[in-house]
C-alpha cells in the first residue's frame, strides 16, 4: 500500500490540474466555451502525456489492490 501511495504521489500536479479544469471549464460551460469549445483544449494546463501516466498509475494501484 505505501508503494500505491508514493505512485499516486507522483501525479499529484495532474489531478490538481484536472480538479482546476473540472472547476473552471466543464462544470461551468458558458457560452465561450460552446461557440468556441477548443479553448477547453488550447488552454488547459494539463498534457495528454500526464494524462495516461495517471490513468496507468491509478489503474496499476486498482489491479494491485483488487478494486478492479
């Protein structure tokens, strides 16, 4: 378990940053973000490549502990 703590330890920075987008853009959608919905993309401060590195680490950590 403190193995799946540290891993998750690592994208710390990428969850806040999903949180943030969660808390500004997609819980929030005005009309900026329909009549110009790239701007979601264009300036998000989270990357594809953190992205999947979460989602490998947060799925290794579930597989390991048997939640999935």
């Amino acid at each position: 378990m403190q193995e799946a703590e540290a891993l998750l330890k690592n994208i710390d920075p990428t969850i806040e940053a999903a949180k943030k987008l969660r808390d500004t853009s997609v819980a929030h959608l005005d009309r900026k973000h329909i009549t110009n919905p790239a701007s979601l993309i264009n300036n998000s401060s989270m990357k594809w490549e953190n992205i999947e590195f979460a989602y490998d680490i947060i799925g290794g950590v579930l597989v390991e502990t048997g939640k999935l």
